[in-house]
C-alpha cells in the first residue's frame, strides 16, 4: 500500500540562540515511521513527548534540525505550498481571530484553498451557528469551527492534534463516525492524542512517543494485549500473596485487608484463583494511560 | 493573497479611523487658530524671535524660518514637528508589531499556515496591507486641509502639503519596514513594539543631541529625524535626496532581511 507520510529520522532541537549546543532540547530525537493510505495513524504520548513537534515539522510551522518528512511523496518542506491544498490540519488548541465570525473564517479559507463543497454539510451536521464572532463561542464550539476549516475542502489528508479535545461525548462520537466515513473514502488520518480508549476506538496503528524517541509502533489490537488492567481484591479471610504470583501479574500491592494487582492481559487466571476465596469486594478498572507507557517504556 | 490584504487592513480599520480622524481634527484645530494667529502676526513673530534658539532646535526647526505670515509655517512647528510624527511612529509601529509577532502570540499565525499559500506571500500580504494604511493615513491626515482651508479661508499651497505627505510616507515607510523586520524575528508582539519604539526614540534623541553639541553633530545622520525635514517640505516644497534614499534604502533592506527571517524561521505558538 501506499506510503502517505514517511518520516525518517526526524530531528528537532530547540535552543536560546537557535544553535544545537549540550543544552539544547531535544523535542523529537530521531524518529521514523510511516503511514499507509486509507490508515488511521494514532500518535500517542504523554504531554511534552514531541506529538505537537513532530506535527509541526510535518506542517512545516518549524523546520527539523535533521531528517527528512514526505507526505505524497514530496517533500514536507520544498513542497508544503501544494501539499497543503491536500491536508486538513487541525491544531489542537483551535485558536482564531476574535472578531471574526464562524462564516468569516470559513469565507476566507474559501478564498485560499477554492469553494467548499461541505462547507454547509458540516455547518448542518455540528449544528454550528456561523453567524457568532469566534470569542462568543463556547470551547466545544470553536473546535467545530477548527474541524469545519479542517475537513470543509475534502483534504486527502487530515492532520490533528488532540482533535476532541473539549468536546462533549456526543461530539466525540461524531467525529469518530465522520473519521470512520472519511476512511471508507480512503482518506488518511493522523492523529494525535494521549487518550487511549480513544486511540483504540478510531485508530488501525499507533506510534507510541516518549521524551522524542519512537519506543512503539503497534496495531491496535497488539495494543490491546498489552492493556493492562488494576485489580483491588479485598477479603473477608486470610489470603495467600504467593497464590499470585503468576504470568501476567505485573505487580502485586498489599492493602490492609487485601492487593492490588496489576495485570497485563488475560484475567481469567486471576478471576479463577479469586474463585477460591471469600471476597469482600472487587474491583477491576483499566489501567492509566501511564501504566500503559510504563509498560512500553520499561526496557528503552 | 488579496484576501489576505483585504482581511488585515479590515482586522486593523478602527486603529486606521481612529488615528487618520485624530489628525484631521489637530489639523482642524490649527486651521481654525490660523486666522488668529495670523491677524496678530508681528507680535508673534516678535515673542517667536526672543525665544531661546534651542527651542526650535529642540523641534528640528530653524528659526529663522518661521513666521505666521505662512499657514504651511504655523502648521509645520504646530504639527507636523511633533504631533503628526508621533502619530504615523504609533500607527505603524502598532500595525506592525501585530502583523506577525501579533498573530504568533493569539496563536491565529497557524491558520494562515496551514494554507496553501507560501510564508513569502503572506509576508507581503502583511506589507502591503501596511502600505495601503499608511496611505490612507497620509492622505485623510494631509489632504484634509483642501476642505478644511476652504471652511476658515485659509491660504495654502497644496504642492507643499503633497511634498510633506511624500516625506511622511518615505519616514512612515522606513518605520513600518523595520517594525516588519522586529514582527518577524520576534514572537511576541509587545517585545516587536518595544525594540522599534526604543530604537526610534534613540534616534529622535540623537538628533535633538547633534543639534545642541557640535563635536557630536555627525550622529544626526543616524537618525530618522534628521532626515524628515518638514520645514524644507513645507515651506520649500523639497525634500532632499539624500533623505528619499535613505527611507528607500532602510526600508529595501528591512524588508528584505524581515521576509527571509519569516521564511526560515520556527513557528510555534
């Protein structure tokens, strides 16, 4: 299949004076990944991990410190006056003018990048009002204003960043159904995030980033096998540590009256030696995005 | 690009009203004070000429060469010596600190990015939306005087307010160039403002200093004031080459050196 966007080795150091030194950052530190066409890509880090960086050179906001980004076969750099009437970038702290309003903002990118056809669509389908100004808009508003901009020209594809942020649930699942119908159409998405549940639910493959270096790149269902899952046990007798200590316990915690165990993958064995006891409570919830992290980054 | 334009002229029009109607209606005032000053001419005259000669200094006039025998004279020392000079510094140096630095502080800078249009067109949509305020600034606050002469009966010349609005648009022109020139290495509009603002004030102050200390009388050259000479434009109708291209040449090479800045510099809001 088609590579949309290769990157490779990607570099980007931030210093005072613009010149790499020892005490230059290192936002993104060497990455390289690829995206196939008509994929979902996740980018999923913590915050301060190199997503929002790594977006930006693909948009060519800022220019890497070494390395190189092809989206479509050009280059990201040379060539991002043309790639950008093919993308759909939304940021992801939507920021536009005050004074305009919803119908402003969407006349003048008609006016760079030619008529929309969905322009209205969209407006219809978030129930948007285009007649406010951009500061009497409500937070989840002016993200449908940034998704509007974003998908209104049909781009090939789109690019963003933390795209349901602020949104209510409702929202949520109407981005994820327009993510669904744009891939139907074999659209390329990228997207970046550090909520896992929403990563798994939109995303084919996800690149997992740490400190600027790519320690991850798997698909979601080998994401899934690596879940982790936190178990409080509390019982109404005694109880042996030792009975689990098995594969796949991770860590085992001890509370006054019970554990707390941390559990990567399967939990039937778990549930079975449960079995055996006289339980006072129970307690299963799913790990945090950290634990997840942890679980790659133990070993980089 | 002519979106472009278009939106940033309309982003900025109240500031734009605000200061061209602020001049006209100074430029009102000194109209409507002329007939009297002028009906008491000789005694002013007299009170002008005692005065200490460092008080025209001070102002960049000579004295010699004023008289209220001359509308284009009382309006040269009253308004065009200080007041319009500072209008034009803040309209351009504000209009251009918000062009980019401006937009990279609100965080707007990337929605123009992620357009199809290149960072050298916005640029000079930036530019040239700068230009055409100057130009309605110059012409609202200089031309207002054909109608308003005609109200008090005023006598002018209007080739000598022609020649002083060319002045005021070459000094407006090289402010606002390098006002383009800090909007584009800074990311911080304040930080644009304050290094231009700065830098004309030390200019304004080297020129008052070169004109009261004669070992330091070369210094006049470094600075903008003493290039903007209203009495020549206004009571001479001239203006001296070397100050049209020195305006010209600031303003080529801050523009210059703006646009490459923008073009190769890391954009994160």
């Amino acid at each position: 299949m088609t590579n949309i966007i290769e990157v490779t080795d990607l570099k980007k150091y931030f210093s005072s004076l613009g010149v790499r030194n020892r005490e230059s950052i290192k936002a993104v530190d060497g990455i390289s990944f690829e995206v196939k066409k008509g994929e979902v890509f996740g980018f999923l880090g913590p915050n301060g991990a190199g997503k929002t960086t790594t977006i930006r050179c693909m948009m060519d906001f800022i220019r890497p410190s070494a390395g190189g980004i092809k989206i479509f076969g050009e280059d990201a750099y040379h060539d991002s006056v043309s790639l950008k009437q093919r993308i759909g970038y939304l940021p992801g702290n939507v920021q536009l003018y005050d004074k305009w309003t919803g119908q402003e903002h969407i006349n003048f990118v008609e006016s760079l990048m030619g008529k929309s056809k969905y322009a209205k669509d969209m407006i219809k389908r978030f129930s948007f009002d285009p007649r406010k100004k951009f500061k009497q808009y409500s937070s989840g508003n002016k993200q449908k204003l940034g998704l509007i901009l974003a998908l209104m020209n049909d781009p090939e594809l789109i690019v963003m960043d933390e795209p349901t942020i602020g949104l209510d649930p409702l929202l949520q699942n109407e981005i994820y159904e327009i993510f669904d119908e744009l891939q139907n159409k074999g659209h390329t998405i990228f997207v970046s995030s550090h909520n896992l549940p929403e990563v798994e639910r939109i995303c084919d493959r996800v690149g997992i980033i740490r400190e600027g270096k790519l320690v991850a790149i798997e698909s979601v269902g080998k994401l899934g096998e690596k879940r982790l899952r936190r178990i409080v046990v509390r019982f109404e007798d005694r109880y042996e540590k030792d009975d689990f200590k098995f594969d796949g316990v991770e860590r085992i915690e001890e509370l006054s009256d019970g554990l707390i165990l941390t559990v990567r993958g399967d939990i039937n064995p778990i549930v079975n030696k449960l079995a055996g006891y006289k339980l006072h409570d129970l307690e299963v919830s799913h790990a945090t995005l950290e634990d997840v992290f942890l679980e790659f980054y133990k070993g980089q | 690009m002519l979106s472009l334009i278009w939106r940033t002229i309309k982003d900025r029009k109240i500031s734009l009203i605000a200061y061209s109607l602020g001049s006209a209606v100074f430029l009102w005032m000194y109209v409507a004070m002329f007939p009297m000053f002028a009906e008491k001419q000789a005694e002013f005259d007299k009170l002008f000429k005692a005065y200490p000669k460092e008080v025209f200094q001070a102002i960049g006039m000579d004295p010699a060469q004023f008289t209220l025998s001359r509308f284009e004279s009382f309006v040269a020392v009253e308004h065009f010596s200080l007041v319009w000079p500072i209008l034009v510094i803040i309209l351009v140096i504000a209009f251009g600190g918000a062009m980019i630095a401006g937009e990279i502080e609100k965080g707007t800078i990337e929605t123009i990015l992620a357009q199809p249009i290149s960072r050298l067109k916005i640029y000079f949509s930036k530019y040239m939306a700068g230009i055409i305020n100057i130009v309605v600034f110059i012409i609202v606050s200089v031309f207002t005087v054909v109608p308003l002469a005609a109200l008090h009966d005023v006598k002018y010349d209007l080739k000598n307010f022609a020649v002083m609005a060319v002045l005021g648009f070459l000094f407006a022109l090289a402010i606002f160039s390098l006002s383009m020139l800090a909007t584009s290495i800074f990311s911080e509009k304040g930080k644009a403002n304050f290094s231009v603002g700065g830098l004309i004030l030390l200019m304004y102050v080297i020129n008052v200093i070169s004109d009261f200390k004669e070992s330091l009388k070369d210094i006049r050259y470094a600075s903008f004031f003493h290039y903007y000479d209203f009495t020549k434009a206004m009571l001479d109708a001239k203006i001296d080459n070397l100050s049209i291209w020195v305006f010209l040449g600031v303003s080529v090479v801050a523009t210059v050196l703006g646009a490459i800045w923008f073009m190769r510099r890391d954009i994160a809001v």
